[in-house]
C-alpha cells in the first residue's frame, strides 16, 4: 500500500519538526519571499509590522517611506511620537482589512468618508487616524488639508511599491452607520464622541475579511500590477472586546478568523505570500515566552525570533543581519492600547 505521507521533508511531522527540536532550533517554518535590496518595501497594518519595517530596515532594505517628517522636530524619536516613520505613511495602525481598503478606495479619488473629523477638548482631530498628532489640530480645516497630503502619500505608496508587508490585526472594529467607515479606534477613546446613532460596533467574519482584502489588492493590481504581498497576523491579543463576551475567547476567535483569511488569500491572490508571525509567538511550543508580563505585548526576544525565520534560507544571504551594536527596535505604537484611557 502506499502511504501519501511517505517521503514528505521532516518539517511536515510533528515529531521532528517540532517536538525533537527546541524552539530556538526549529527550521523551516515558512518558504521565504524572494526579495532583494533593490524591492521597495511598504508596511501596514496592526502594531507588529512595525517590527518588520525595522528589522529590514537595519537590513539594508529598501523601507519606503512615502511621508517623511518635515524638519521640525528635535530628532527620529520626537517625530515617531507624532506618526513619522512608524509605517511606509503616516497612517498609524490600520487594524482591519475594512480600513485598508477604505484607506486605498479614498487615496484613488474613488469614496469620500462622511465623517472626517473629531474633536476633544477644542482641538481636532483626523478620525480615520486620530493618534497620529497627540495635540490635534487648531482647526477642522487644517485636518482636512493633512488628511489630503496624507492621501497624496498613500496614493504614492500603492502606485510605487513592490511589496506590501500587510499585518492583520483585528476583526473587531466601530463603523459609522451613515456610510460604514471604518475606524482604527472607537470614537470617544482617543478623540471625538459616542453616538449609537451613528456609530455601530462590527466584528468582521471570515468572508468579509476575505472580500475586503481581495477588492483591496485588485485595486492595487490595476494600479502596480507587479506588486507582491506579505500577509502575517498579529499575535498580540486584543486590548478588550466589545462583543459582550470574554475578552480571552474574543481573542481567539478574532485571530482564528484573520489567520484562515490569511491562509485563503496567500492561496488564492497573485503574488501573495503567507509569513507565520503568529504561529511562532502565539503557538503553544513558544508556552508563552515570548509575552511579556501583561500577556498581551511581544517581548525582544520574540521579536528577534520571529525576524530570525524570516530572515532566512535565500533572505539570510540577501540581507546582512546588523552587527552586535545595531540599535534595539523601538517600541511599537499601538492605538488600540490606549482605548482604556479614558475609562
């Protein structure tokens, strides 16, 4: 009889893929992209592709960064604080598939979101990225012109890059009920005001995870038909849940979905690539090492393992890693961490 499992590569058992091999030493988690310096390389998504940027980066990758700060801060940290070279724009975290396919649906002139801008305090601020500038603005006017450079950039972004490194990180989000924007916070956390009337809570399932990031990359496919991506999944946990239940099922449900949605579309979409992020910081052989004591935030030595199998096999000869006095990455920004501030 012929067994079909006869002959597979010791990564595809169990037992000697992972349980004879210490976590440290496993291999061939994934099949890496091809990449070369030459690739212009954008990031977005949830806080943990910031760490991708970073990493290639310090590599010697060609990291685009499509809206730099303008010379007014004191160095790359001041400007950090205010969303300058956190992702290949100045978007801050774009939690869900709905975001960046809203976010590239505007940035080519092709819809106008309803509600643009929030206030607190008598300053204003960009709903669609409401922590991208800490004191807001003095005026809604000066939000809307922001907002239309920020759109130049995007649009720049989509039309010039050759991969996009995509992180998916949430399928919960708070829309508005006039024409369903998505928003990266819940208005009232950061800025703006609740409104059941117009705002709504949504918790994206499998297909419309699918759908969404499916018209997203055949929007850019018309622009930059030879563009690539990277899809990963964040392993942070959710901040809390708006579901009404646990926030831990919450978590698991929520991360289910996107990492099958990410499955489906690296199988189905051209020139689409899975990387596992997730399974190496949140997989049960890591027996939550890689967390810090909240159990929710990744610490730097799972950082550097997850950059370790992505630099790997034909990327380990292609990008150097940096030498014993690179600079640790810093911090990510999450947004989504700070929904509890105002409690």
């Amino acid at each position: 009889m012929h067994n079909p499992y006869r002959g597979r590569d010791a990564r595809a058992f169990w037992k000697s893929a992972v349980a004879e091999h210490h976590l440290a030493d496993m291999t061939d988690v994934w099949d890496p992209i091809a990449l070369n310096p030459e690739d212009c390389i954008a990031t977005a998504g949830s806080c943990f592709a910031q760490h991708i940027g970073h990493a290639l980066a310090t590599r010697g990758a060609h990291f685009l960064d499509c809206e730099p700060p303008p010379p007014v801060f004191a160095d790359a940290a001041e400007a950090r604080r205010f969303g300058y070279g956190v992702f290949s724009c100045r978007y801050g975290n774009v939690y869900t598939a709905r975001q960046m396919l809203q976010l590239a649906q505007e940035a080519l002139g092709l819809r106008r979101p309803a509600e643009v801008v929030w206030e607190r305090e008598g300053r204003f601020y960009d709903a669609l990225r409401p922590a991208v500038d800490p004191a807001g603005h003095a005026t809604p006017e000066t939000v809307h012109l922001a907002r239309r450079l920020h759109l130049g950039a995007v649009r720049t972004m989509l039309e010039t890059m050759d991969v996009l490194v995509f992180t998916l990180g949430l399928t919960e989000c708070w829309e508005s009920l006039v024409d369903g924007t998505a928003y990266p916070t819940a208005p009232g956390t950061i800025a703006g005001s609740f409104d059941p009337a117009a705002h709504a809570f949504r918790n994206m399932r499998h297909g419309e995870v699918v759908a969404d990031m499916t018209a997203f990359w055949a929007l850019v496919k018309e622009i930059n038909p030879g563009a690539r991506m990277l899809l990963t999944v964040s392993p942070v946990p959710l901040m809390a849940t708006a579901s009404g239940g646990h926030v831990l099922p919450a978590t698991v449900y929520s991360k289910s979905v996107l990492r099958a949605a990410a499955g489906d579309l690296a199988a189905d979409l051209p020139d689409t690539t899975y990387f596992p992020s997730y399974e190496i910081i949140a997989g049960h052989p890591s027996r939550g090492l890689f967390f810090n004591p909240d159990l929710r935030t990744v610490n730097p030595m799972g950082v550097d393992l997850v950059m370790r199998h992505f630099f790997s096999g034909p990327l380990a000869n292609v990008f150097a890693p940096p030498g014993h006095t690179a600079e640790r990455a810093p911090e990510a920004i999450c947004e989504e961490g700070r929904i509890t501030e105002t409690l």
